[in-house]
C-alpha cells in the first residue's frame, strides 16, 4: 500500500486542513459527531481528504460501507449494494461511497434515488468537478454539497514530517532529512497531502546510505522528486477558467506582474491559444478607445507569436501583456455595442 493509505487518519483530529468545516463547531464535524449522517456530496481536488472522512464517518456510524468507483461501477454494483437492504449486513444502515461520481450518467444516478429517497442507503459522494454541473439535479437536491479546499502548506508540513517519522519506525532505519526539505515538499505539492506523502515516500527509497546504515534525504533530491506537483490546470475543468479569468483581470487592473504570473501559467501547461486568445479580447474590450493603436500591435504580437511557437512565443505575449496593463482604460465601446445588442433583441 502507498504511504498515504498506511497513514490514513482515523480519527477527524487527525485530518489535515478542512478546518471551515472540521474544526470544532464546524457544520461537518457536528454532522458526523451527531450520529444521523444525510446525504452528502464532497467537492474538491484530489488527495485533500474527501475519502478519509468518508471512511471515518462509515467506522463511527457502524453503518455498513460500500466502496464504489464511477470510472468502473456499473448498474450491477449499485444493484448488489441494493440487495442487502434488509439483510442482516445491513442492519445499521448502508453507507454507499461513491467516489467521482460525475462519471456515472443520469440512468445510473438515477437508479439511486430511490434508496436514498426513503433513507435505504446512505450516500457519500465525491467529485473533482463542480457537482453543480456534474451531479444529476434530484441527487444535488436530496444531497449536502461541502466544498473541500486545497491544505495550506503548513498543515502539509506536519504531514510529511509524520510521514519520516513513520517510515523511519516502519524500516527500523535511520532517516536524516535536511533543513527545509519538509517546507520545500510542503509548498511543491499544490495542497495535495497525498502527494506530498508519495513524495516523501520516493525521498526515502531515492535518498543517499549513510555510513550508520540510515537514509540521508537531501533538498537536491526533494528538488527532484517534488519540483512539478504543484501544476494545476485542465483545460476543461474549473482550473482553466480560474486562470484565463485571473490572467484577463489582472491585464484589465493593470496589474503587470500578476498578468506576467498568470501567462507563465497557460504557458507552462502549453495552452498557448488561451493565452493569445484573451489577451487579444483584453485589449479590445478594456483598453480600447483610450489607446485604439493597442489593436494592430496586440494583434502584430499573437501572430508573431503563433508563428514562432513555444518557448520563444512568450517573448512576444510578454511585451504585449506589459503593453495591455500600462495603457489606458475605457470599456465605452464595449458597453455601447451590448446595449445595442439588448435594443436590437
């Protein structure tokens, strides 16, 4: 088993981050401490902890747990959960784990209903999409939405740190780790605690035998093994659209490092389109009649950039960005076009 599932919390104490609806008087926590568990749906990104409170919840309520998947569950599954409703397993009540389920269709979300309708079946959803999108509407409305965040790198650092510690009892070896290899892992997981453990975990297999038997993990290896996990970004997924947003508003609050920052980002993940694309909306919408010559040269800059390609296209993008941030603003135009629009409509 992986790191992270050899020292999976048992206990919500034990759980890091989450603490706006962990910590103590928090919504969840009180939910869970009560005993009657609803019907709930866990949103977040990956490896922040939506599983280990599902198991929590299902070892506190001794209710009898399933454990599905919606990449490979299918009608059958459910209906095999379905038939120990009344059975003696199922005496405390099912809780049905039903992890990603935006990849189950509205046929097989419906099949559900049912069940957790009149309170057969518990469910606990998970999803890294926004289940406000993804999740069939009837489920969403019999159903809690709690939103998990990312962990601050803080509460990662004390999990790495307890990661060492474990290995180093769980090997019987010594393992010695530089000063601000913790932070460095901490900060490079992009509050992904299940990240930063496997991270720790190749640190240690990769690390340098000391003289005493041991393992030595320096930062160059940690700078190895840990230096692209913190890249997020799909270009389907709220993660895209977080960005191209922040990268727009940033160039219209003429921000120029943070426009800079957030082109290095679509950049990096070789979204070269977006990047031209909004920038050539920005200056058009935002800038103007205030500097109507930003125009050709905005336009000049994306098809030297299309021309030339990666890596040499963010020389280019760059100077526009800059160019797009210092100018003047004056959205006149835009306003005047959508309110002739609306006329017309």
């Amino acid at each position: 088993m992986p790191l992270a599932d050899r020292i999976r919390p048992k206990r919500l104490d034990e759980v890091y981050g989450q603490a706006h609806i962990l910590g103590e008087g928090k919504p969840l926590r009180r939910i869970i401490e009560s005993g009657r568990i609803p019907n709930m749906i866990f949103y977040g990104s990956s490896g922040i902890g939506k599983t280990t409170v599902a198991n929590i919840i299902a070892e506190q309520t001794n209710m009898e747990l399933h454990k599905l998947n919606g990449t490979t569950a299918s009608t059958a599954d459910i209906k095999a959960v379905v038939e120990e409703i009344n059975t003696f397993a199922g005496m405390n009540g099912i809780l049905l784990y039903l992890d990603e389920i935006q990849y189950f269709n509205k046929r097989q979300q419906q099949t559900l209903l049912e069940f957790i309708e009149n309170g057969q079946i518990t469910l606990i959803a998970s999803t890294t999409e926004n289940p406000y999108f993804y999740v069939y509407n009837a489920i969403l409305s019999r159903s809690t939405v709690f939103e998990f965040k990312q962990v601050d790198a803080a509460d990662i650092e004390q999990a790495v740190e307890r990661g060492f510690r474990f290995l180093q009892e769980e090997q019987g070896t010594p393992i010695t780790v530089e000063e601000g290899v913790c932070a460095h892992i901490a900060r490079s997981c992009g509050g992904d605690v299940r990240k930063s453990l496997n991270a720790v975990e190749l640190c240690v297999l990769a690390g340098e035998e000391t003289p005493e038997g041991g393992v030595h993990v320096s930062m160059d290896t940690a700078q190895q093994l840990a230096q692209r996990s913190a890249m997020r970004y799909d270009r389907e997924g709220d993660d895209h659209y977080d960005i191209v947003s922040a990268y727009q508003k940033s160039m219209r609050g003429s921000d120029p490092d943070a426009a800079l920052h957030y082109l290095a980002r679509l950049l990096e993940a070789g979204d070269l389109p977006s990047a031209c694309r909004r920038l050539l909306v920005c200056a058009n919408e935002d800038v103007g009649l205030a500097y109507p010559q930003i125009i050709p040269i905005v336009k000049a800059a994306v098809d030297t950039a299309l021309q030339v390609g990666l890596p040499e296209a963010r020389i280019p993008l760059a100077n526009a960005v800059v160019l797009v941030c210092q100018a003047p603003k004056s959205n006149a135009v835009y306003n005047a076009i959508n309110q002739a629009m609306a006329d017309v409509q």
